[in-house]
C-alpha cells in the first residue's frame, strides 16, 4: 500500500486472482493480458518507434520492505516483477531490486534510483507513494530512460508516467463476504491514511457499501495509523478493534497483524495485497489482491518495442488485474452467489461502485442520481466516509 495522499488525480495499476485456499506463486501472477490506460494531467506523447532489443532490456525496482516477508504490498508487487521476467524470458541480472527503501528519506530514494541508472537499468519501477517526487527529479535528469511511479499523480507524458488499479472494485466484492459472514454487525478496518487520501478512503466506503448492500445494520470501524508501514501501530489498532466486538477485520496497511490477530481471537479476516490464506488459513474469508505482472509486463514489452506511449495506466477487473480470491468453503451460505451477482455487474459495466446518490456519515449526499463518479474524483476526491463507518478516535 503506498505513500499517497491528495486530491489530486488518477491512474495507474493492476490485479488478480488466486484462490483463497489455492498455492500461490509466480505462475498465479505470470499472465500478460488484459491492459489498460487512461490519461492523467500530462498529455501523452505518440509512441516513441524506437524500441530496446530485449537482451538489452534492464529493469529496475523500488520496493519500500523486502519481498522476502512473504505476504503483503512489497511481497506482491515482486510476485508481479517475477511474473512479468517470466512472460518475457529475462535473466535474473537483467533485474536490480533495491529494498527497504524508506519512502520518507529523500537521499536513501535517490540514491537507490542513481543506482539502478548507473547499473545501467533502461526502465525503473518505484512501488511507493513518497518515491514520487524524486522521481520526477530523475526523470527530467535522465530523459532516455523510463520511470513509473505506483500509485502517485505525477508524469510528464514522455518518460515518466504513474500506474494503479481499481482496487475499490475488488473492496466492494470483499465488503459483501464482510457483511455477510459477521455475527456481531461490527467490522474493523485498519487503515494507513485518513480522509484526506482517496485512495484509502474510496477504498472503505466501497467496502462498506458492499457491506450495507447485504447488511444494513451493520458498521464499519475504522482506526488510522497515518502511516503506510507502521507494525507496532497496526498490532495496537487491530487489538482495540478486536477489543470493541469486531469479528470480521478488513485492512488498508502492509503487515498482515489485522489478519493474524483475527485468527488468533477466533475471528475472521479479508486479507489485502496477496492472498493470506496461508497466514491465516482458519480464518482468512478471501482477499483483496493485485496482479502487478499484467502491468509490468506490458510497461517493459512497450519499451522492447518501441510503442511506449506515456501513458498513465489505471486498470481493473474488467482488465484482470484486481480481484478477490475465491472464497473460503466455512463462508456462510449465499455469499458467493451474492458476490458473483455484483462482480458480473461490474464486468458488464452496469456497477461502477460509486453510483448514483450516496450518504456520507454526516448525512450529506455525494453524487447524482443515475450518474457515477468519474475516475478525477474517485482517485482525488474522496475524503468522506460512507453512512455506516465510524471513525475510532
């Protein structure tokens, strides 16, 4: 999940699936199908013609943990690394990770990006929100080679573009399974950011509304950490919600402690990034996951030849590229009916998530009847929280 904040604007991403019960690894995450993009501020250049022979190709990555914890944002952005290596038939020195890049330390991130410049990478991947900036810097440094930042806002339409997802469509599907299978009516919600991003808090409301879609009476509580990888705060705010009643816990933050710590009170969870199944396999519900190789693939393929355009990325389901992991089998029954019926409404386009007039929990309204919000505002301009969340001082 990832240094974002603002209100800003759009694109970026990608995603998918793999069974909540099934073996995950890089073939679950080696598929490069299913593309997308939209344009942000930056007008997009044509394409450049002149492609990369693939022997040629050096791609670069910032990753703010170590892959190597096996679950989570870092962890899932690497399986995407790997898959996309494997679609493409490169040789593990053709890649230069550099982890554990604290996003927050401008002279660790331009250091790492001098790195992989002088390494002689053609095209650099920077996973978190607080690499942005820097690599902006870089961008207009080095203009022959080509930097995409996840999650942020920024591109110049030439070398340096931004990529993300409609993972508020896989939050909607999750928030069903959430409102379906809780016994107390109070679901808890870790989250990285508060209101001001729109990242984290388009997210909740589209899983409360999935939520209040099948369960009106029930609540989500949501507790902030301000901190995209903060461990000793997540732990402390995953054991005051337990603490509160909640018996199903739902995240926006990178270590799985919402998801341990459900297991371990005998209740249930809704992983995010990669499937947490094998974290927590008693009480894992599904997960909300991503599969980044469809975007890295088609990133580096585009160099290779030469049809890179600048374009911002901002994929979805429709694209493959999030999803939900199929469901646990002690998930009451209905649930997977419920959930088919929404995600085919969102394949067909007839769901958008954030449709139509909805009730904040101020009691004022956003939206129009029979329209949906656009892309601009779901990406920058959602800093409020649907009717049925409470925010836990």
């Amino acid at each position: 999940m990832r240094k974002k904040c603002v209100k800003l604007v759009l694109l970026l991403a990608v995603l998918l699936l793999t069974g909540c019960g099934a073996k995950q690894g890089v073939d679950d995450f080696a598929t490069n199908e299913g593309y997308g993009s939209t344009e942000s501020g930056a007008e997009k250049t044509e394409s450049s013609g002149k492609g990369i022979p693939k022997e040629d190709i050096k791609v670069g990555v910032l990753h703010l943990t170590d892959p190597a914890e096996g679950a989570g944002y870092t962890y899932t952005h690497d399986l995407g690394i790997q898959g996309m290596q494997k679609n493409l038939g490169l040789s593990d020195d053709q890649i230069v990770r550099k982890v554990n890049i604290d996003d927050t330390d401008n002279a660790a991130v331009e250091q790492a990006l001098q790195e992989c410049v002088d390494e002689g990478c053609n095209i650099i991947f920077t996973t978190s929100w607080g690499y942005m900036d820097c690599t902006e810097e870089m961008a207009e440094k080095y203009p022959d080679i080509y930097f995409c930042h996840g999650t942020g806002y920024k591109s110049n339409g030439k070398n340096f573009i931004n990529y993300f997802g409609r993972i508020y469509q896989a939050r909607y599907l999750s928030g069903i399974v959430a409102g379906m299978n809780t016994k107390t009516n109070k679901i808890g919600y870790v989250a990285a950011q508060g209101s001001d991003n729109s990242e984290v808090t388009g997210g909740i409301d589209a899983f409360a509304m999935g939520i209040a879609l099948v369960n009106p009476d029930a609540k989500v509580y949501v507790k902030v950490t301000n901190s995209w990888y903060a461990p000793e705060a997540e732990e402390a705010a995953s054991k005051e919600l337990l603490a509160m009643g909640c018996d199903v816990m739902a995240q926006h933050c990178d270590t799985p402690y919402p998801q341990t710590m459900a297991e371990e009170a005998g209740v249930y969870g809704i992983g995010y990034n990669s499937d947490m199944r094998k974290e927590t396999p008693d009480s894992c519900l599904c997960s909300v996951i991503w599969n980044w190789s469809a975007y890295y693939t088609s990133a580096v393929q585009s160099v290779i030849d030469g049809t890179w355009t600048g374009e911002n990325y901002y994929g979805g389901m429709q694209e493959g590229l999030v999803q939900i992991t199929d469901l646990a089998d002690f998930c009451v029954d209905g649930t997977k009916e419920k959930v088919d019926e929404a995600k085919a409404k969102i394949l067909s386009g007839e769901s958008n998530v954030f449709d139509g007039v909805m009730e904040t929990n101020t009691g004022e309204t956003v939206g129009e009847e029979g329209k949906t919000l656009d892309d601009a505002t779901i990406t920058g301009g959602i800093n409020w929280y649907y009717k049925n969340v409470e925010v836990v001082e």
